[in-house]
C-alpha cells in the first residue's frame, strides 16, 4: 500500500507562483515515476509533469514548460511541483500519481 498527500495549493494571481508538495509513504520504490496530473470540472485528467522518486528523468507537459519545475527529495520521499507565472488556464484540482494510487488532490485557482 502507498499513500500520497498533497500539500501546497490556494488561490494566487496570475503571474505569481505556487509550489505543491506530494509525500508519499508506504511500500515506495526509488526508480519510479511519480506524476502530477490537473482536472477541470468536464475534462480528462491531463499529465502535468513526472519525475522518478531518486530525481530522474524529468517530464513535461508542453503547456507547462518553463514554467513549472518537477523535484523530488528522496531522502523525504516527497516530489515537488514549483509553478511559476501562473495563468488563469493553470486553474485546476491537481493531483499525485505513483503507479496504481492517487492523491486526493490539492485545489489550484489562479485569479486573472
């Protein structure tokens, strides 16, 4: 079992940055891939950025590029999301993925 906990959402202008947080516990494994996905109300769930848990092999989504940074700390098992000049478009619940779990999602709301 593995369990994900989202931190670091809220409300921000466009412009300005957030940085969201995605402990994870349980059985983990350094070499895989941790992921952050969005979703708004009527839509898929979209790929977002991924990275493994020990700092490899970096992703992103084309509208996220330059923009966003993906980390991770292995030490603490937690991956970072650093987003920066959000947009109102970046509005969405984000979520944590590591193979077959989910987070319950962090709300991201970016006021034009």
């Amino acid at each position: 079992q593995v369990q994900l906990v989202e931190s670091g959402g809220g409300l921000v202008q466009a412009g300005g940055s957030l940085r969201l947080s995605c402990a994870a516990s349980g059985r983990t494994f350094s070499e895989y891939v941790m992921g952050w996905y969005r979703q708004t109300p009527g839509k898929e769930r979209e790929f977002v950025a991924s990275i493994t848990l020990n700092g490899v092999r970096p992703r992103y989504a084309d509208s996220v590029k330059g923009r966003f940074t993906i980390s991770s700390d292995t030490a603490k098992n937690t991956v970072y999301l650093q987003m920066n000049s959000l947009e109102p478009e970046d509005t969405a619940i984000y979520y944590c993925h590591y193979p077959e779990y989910w987070g319950h999602g962090t709300q991201v709301t970016v006021s034009s």
